[in-house]
C-alpha cells in the first residue's frame, strides 16, 4: 500500500517536472519564431507606442495617449477620443 502512494507521488512530481519542461521549451521556441524577438516591444515592432502626454476623452473621460488617440479638430481644437465610439456619440451630441 505504501509502495503504491510513494508510486502515485512520484508520477506526479515527473510529471509536473515535465510540463514545466516543456512549457519552458514551448515558449522558448515561439519566441524564436517572432520576426521582432531581439527588438524591444515599441522600438519599430508596429505597434505605437503608448508613451507620450495624456488627454482626456470628451465623452467618457478615459485619459488616452495622443499618440494613439482618434483626433477631431472642433473649431480649431483636437479632441483627442480613446475609441471610434466615443467619437460617434460626440458627433452625434453636436
């Protein structure tokens, strides 16, 4: 009976062992097949960077990147909106 637990015990820690192995090695390998593994995130990867001054979303008053934000030039001014929606109920409230 005892033989049987120390059995199931130690099948199990093999076979944690080996899902930590492997996952170690999945991502290992993904990583490698990234086209822009070796660039940091934001330096040139296509995606913008989420850096930059702050500005507030007229209709739910998200504080969104000017980088990234959906501008609108209101008489004269840029409003700056974190999503095409918010932009569509401003157009809308006008």
């Amino acid at each position: 009976m005892l033989r049987a637990v120390l059995y199931i015990l130690v099948g199990i820690l093999l076979l944690s062992f080996l899902r930590s192995i492997v996952g170690i090695l999945g991502k290992a390998f993904t990583g490698m097949l990234e086209p822009d593994s070796g660039r940091r995130a934001g330096s040139g990867s296509g995606q913008p960077k989420m850096s930059g001054e702050l500005k507030r979303d007229p209709i739910c008053g998200t504080y969104v990147s000017t980088a990234v934000s959906i501008k609108k030039t209101v008489g004269g001014e840029v409003l700056h909106f974190c999503s095409p929606a918010c932009r569509d109920k401003y157009d809308k409230r006008t």
